[in-house]
C-alpha cells in the first residue's frame, strides 16, 4: 500500500485522476473568479458577486437528494469525462454577452447539480484505486494539488481580468474543462461500477439515510460541513472587500490557497497518527479566528496574512474523512464521501448566500467578522456533543433487503 507521496503516482490510474482533477480545478478556480468579477461590475451587489462564485455548492443538496446513488452505481471513467465535457459547454455557454444576472446564476446552479454527483464518483474512485490505508495521503496530496492551482489560478486569474474581459476567462476555463475531459477518458480504465443495481432517487434517499442512522457519522458529516461552509462565507466576500482592483480579491484567495496547502502539508505528512487524531477541533477554531480581525478592515497586506493563516485549519477536513472512512464500509464508500462532499459544498453555498446578505445589510468586513464567531460557536458545540462518541465505534447497520 502506497505510504509517500511518490509511491502514489505509480499506483495505476492514480495519475491521470490526478492529472483530470487539476485541469477540473484549474477551471472552477479561473472561471469562478472571472463569473464573480462579471456579475460585480454589472450589479454591483456582494450577494449576487458571492453567489456567482459559490451558488453552484447550493444545488449540491438537490444532487445528494436525486443523484448520489449514482456514485457506485455508474462506471466511474464514463461519469468523470461526461461531467467535466458538461462544465466545458455550461461554461462557454456563460461567456455569451448580454446574458442577465439571473440566467448566469440558473446556468451555475444546473452546473452544481451536475458536479453533487461528480464528488462521489471520484473520490469513491481514489478510495478503491489506494484502498483505506492510502486513501488520506492520496486525499492529502489532492488537496494539496486543489490549493496549488488555486494559488497560481486565482493569481493568475486576477491578473488575466486586469488585462482581458471576464468572458474571456470564462472561455479560458473551458478550454480547462474540455482538457480534464480528454484526460479522464484517455488515461482511466473502464471499470465497472462498485456496486450493482441502477442508480435511483428510492436508492439515494435510502443510502443516505442509512449513512444518517449513526450518531458519530451524523457528527463527523457535521463537523466536515458547518465550520467550514461558514469560513468559506468570510471568502465569498473578497471580491466585494476590494473592489477597486480584481488582483486584489486574487490576492487573497491565493493567499488562503497557500495556507490551505499548508495545513494539508501538516496533517497529510508532518503528523503522526496518534496527534492527528486529535487535531480536528483546534484546526477548526484556527479556521475561523484570524477573521475576527476583519471587522478592523485591515489592509490588503494583513488581510492576505489572516486569511492564509486561516486557512490552514482546512486541514482538519483530512483528519474527518479518515474517521468518516473508517465508520463506513468499502461498498458504500464513494456514496459515503459523496455525500460528505454535496454536504460540504451546499453549506458553502449557504454561507455565501448569508455572508452575502449580511454584507448586503452592514459590510463585508462585518459580514466576515459575523460568519467567524458562527463558525468558532459551531465547532465548539459539536467538539462537546462529540466528546462521548470518540471512543464508541459505529458500522451500518446491515440492509434487510440485501442491497
């Protein structure tokens, strides 16, 4: 089993999984900088700017309601390159001028819908190329890869809008889109999908509810989704907290993408077992402390540094899925981490539509402040409710049916 981060790339398909993933990010990363900035300039409204860049994570609930059974029921290859094909069209799509605010945000949405389904397919297939114990480096070294392309996307990205049109970039993602595409259906076998049966709205609805049955699972799920959906409200303000100048907002997210690469540096490799297990809740209070400082409205130099600093407590996301894992059974894995991932990002979502609002009210630098004290009120009254269940071991509960 693959334990360094060089014994992965020689563990069959992980590469080009790798390689599709990056192309995937790349493109969310320029085009949601660029579809943010667009819709900005043309309302001028920190909701509908924060909801262009994160509206996509509030379909994601509706994706885990409808689709998720999908995750183990479809042929993993087919799936990855059908999704990313239908990013590269939606998004080029977006790049058409004249179209209004409220039809961007329809064609976000649909594209959320589409990417519920797209979470569990991949992760469920990293999770069977490595199997369990290589599963939280291989998750490391892909969020590692996520906050590297956000550093040099998000970069590049305000740099590129400070030179060429929003739609141009749009284009630019697509072109990504189309790429990752290309790369999934060439480099990825054809296996077949995990568990039998088709995939259905009954057959969702019911995984999920068994997944939901358990108490430390309900815990984990929510202790992945609701500190970090809210810290991630703070960042859906940062075109709105400078708007004078498109690098500056690009500054910052590649700031928090630096310091996200480093808290996944630390937990996925610096950590041993035995402290990284208990290393959760303070990454979360991490994770949201260093915004409190933004209702000072500090300059883009401070700012860069709070937000950088925080975001390495994204890194408690890894010690959560290794304990999601080890309470879930390998059939129902890509289900599982599916569901932890629509969950995540319709949270996301949601605090982006509240940060939104509430900077709509008072400020962004408010708002940030707002979003920060749920976040550190939420991790602590789920680290007291969790306390018990540590040491209680959970499985799921056997199917009568057999499925």
């Amino acid at each position: 089993m693959p334990t360094t981060y060089r014994s992965l790339f020689r563990t069959p398909e992980f590469t080009p999984l790798f390689l599709g993933s990056a192309a995937q990010n790349a493109g969310g990363t320029v085009g949601g900088l660029a579809l943010g900035t667009l819709v900005y300039r043309t309302t001028g409204s920190p909701l509908l700017s924060a909801l262009s860049m994160f509206g996509p994570s509030l379909a994601q609930v509706l994706g885990a309601t409808f689709l998720l059974s999908g995750a183990d029921r479809l042929p993993p290859r087919t799936t990855l390159a059908a999704i990313s094909a239908t990013f590269a069209v939606g998004t080029a799509a977006m790049a058409l001028p004249g179209l209004p605010p409220g039809v961007l945000l329809a064609a976000v949405l649909l594209l959320g819908l589409v990417a519920a389904l797209g979470g569990g397919v991949r992760w469920g297939l990293l999770n069977e190329i490595l199997a369990k114990d290589g599963y939280l480096p291989g998750r490391s070294l892909f969020n590692m890869m996520s906050g590297l392309v956000q550093i040099t996307g998000y970069a590049a990205g305000g740099a590129l809008l400070a030179a060429v049109s929003p739609r141009t970039c749009l284009l630019l993602a697509a072109a990504l889109y189309l790429t990752s595409a290309v790369v999934v259906r060439l480099g990825l076998t054809d296996r077949p999908p995990r568990t039998a049966g088709r995939p259905s709205v009954a057959e969702t609805r019911r995984t999920n509810a068994l997944l939901w049955s358990s108490r430390p699972r309900r815990l984990t799920y929510l202790g992945l989704w609701l500190p970090n959906g809210l810290v991630v409200g703070c960042e859906s303000l940062y075109v709105s907290y400078a708007p004078s100048a498109p690098e500056a907002a690009g500054t910052l997210f590649a700031c928090a993408a630096l310091g996200m690469l480093a808290g996944d540096v630390t937990v996925g490799r610096l950590l041993p077992p035995a402290v990284r297990a208990r290393m959760a809740t303070p990454l979360l209070l991490l994770l949201a402390t260093p915004y409190l400082l933004f209702f000072l409205h500090p300059p883009l130099a401070l700012a860069a540094v709070c937000a950088a600093v925080a975001s390495v407590g994204f890194g408690a996301s890894l010690v959560q899925q290794e304990r999601l894992m080890s309470l879930t059974p390998d059939e129902l894995g890509g289900h599982a981490l599916g569901l932890h991932s629509a969950g995540m990002l319709t949270v996301q979502g949601v605090g982006a539509a509240l940060a939104g609002s509430v900077a709509q009210l008072t400020s962004p630098a408010s708002a940030m402040t707002l979003m920060a004290l749920a976040s550190l009120a939420v991790t602590l009254t789920l680290a007291t409710a969790g306390r018990q269940e540590r040491r209680i071991p959970a499985t799921v509960p056997a199917d009568p049916a057999g499925r």
